[in-house]
C-alpha cells in the first residue's frame, strides 16, 4: 500500500506541474484559442487534482469501496472536452494573435506533460491488483490521452486550418459511396 501511496503522491505532482503551466501559458498567450485550450486544461487537471487526493485518503483510510468510482467525473470524450474551451474562446476573440512559434513550443511542452501523465497512470493500473484502483488510473489515463490529442488537434488547427479541415472532413475529400433508394431511376 505504501507503493500506491507514493504513487499516488506522484499522480499529484504531475498534475500540479500540468495545471501550473497551462495556467502560465494561458497568462502569457495572447492567442484566444491557445488561452481558452489552456485555461480549459487547467480547469481538468484541478480536478484530477481533488480526485487523486481523495482516492489517496481513502487509501489511507482502507474506505476504497466499488462505489465511491462511480462519483467520480472523468470525461473521456474529446467533445465534452472541447466545449468550454469554445465557450470561453467566444469571449476572447478580440485578442491580439501572438507569434506561432510561441504557441507551438507552449503547446509542444503540453503534449509531453500529458504524455508522462497517461503512461504513468497507465503504468499504476497496470500493476495494481486493487480493481477500484486500476478502473481509476485507467480512467485518469484515457482522460490524459484525450487532453494530448485536444492539444494536437488546437495546434493543427492554429498553425495549419487547411490542413486541420482536410483531416476533419475527410469523408468530403475521399466521398462516400452514393447510397441509392431500391427504386431509384437513372
């Protein structure tokens, strides 16, 4: 138990240093998007934060029970991710745009954090023999994924939209078959 205890001190840590610097990038960008994606990702890891401390207290006070997971609010589609950030992107957009390069490295420094994120979490579910404990880093890593990939995606977007749109709509530029009726004439 000791070992998922410092485990679980270390979870925090990593999502500490993730919020701080989204919190910093978000202060020092000038780019709505990149403000309203960081701020955004902010918001989750305080989250993680508050959850991984609760499920270290309970750890700690041998309360793990089966339904205390289902309390927990972890949102692994990217959809419910990107909403908020496109909430608080409206209200942002007379900003003035900041330099790419500045943007890109802030964004590149994100993608490793979230990347140490979910393989560490990865790593503590796959050697826990508790199942509450494993279905919680399973989950925490399968929300980090989602945050990596939101950060791919907004920096696709912000340094090439052409490209972003093609990969979006890409049923448009590939075609789907013409699915005609039975009875349809030609």
């Amino acid at each position: 138990m000791s070992n998922l205890l410092a485990e679980t001190k270390l979870a925090i840590e990593l999502e500490v240093k993730g919020r701080d610097y989204y919190l910093l990038s978000a202060k020092q960008s000038k780019n709505p998007l990149a403000v309203s994606t960081f701020e955004g990702l902010a918001k989750r890891e305080t989250y993680h934060i508050e959850m991984i401390k609760t499920l270290a207290e309970k750890i700690n006070r041998q309360q793990l029970t089966p339904g205390w997971l289902d309390q927990v609010d972890f949102t692994s589609e990217k959809s419910d991710l990107i909403k908020p950030i496109l909430v608080a992107l409206k209200e942002r957009l007379n900003r003035p745009f900041e330099s790419a390069e500045d943007i890109t490295a802030a964004y590149k420094v994100a993608e490793a954090m979230e990347k140490e994120s979910f393989e560490f979490y990865e790593k503590v579910a796959n050697e826990s023999n508790d199942p509450i404990v494993k279905s919680f880093f399973k989950t925490l890593a399968t929300e980090e994924k989602e945050h990596y990939s939101l950060l791919e995606e907004t920096l696709l977007y912000l340094n090439n939209p052409g490209e972003w749109f093609k990969e979006q709509e890409r049923w448009i530029v590939e075609g789907r078959p013409l699915q005609l009726a039975p009875d349809a004439i030609l």
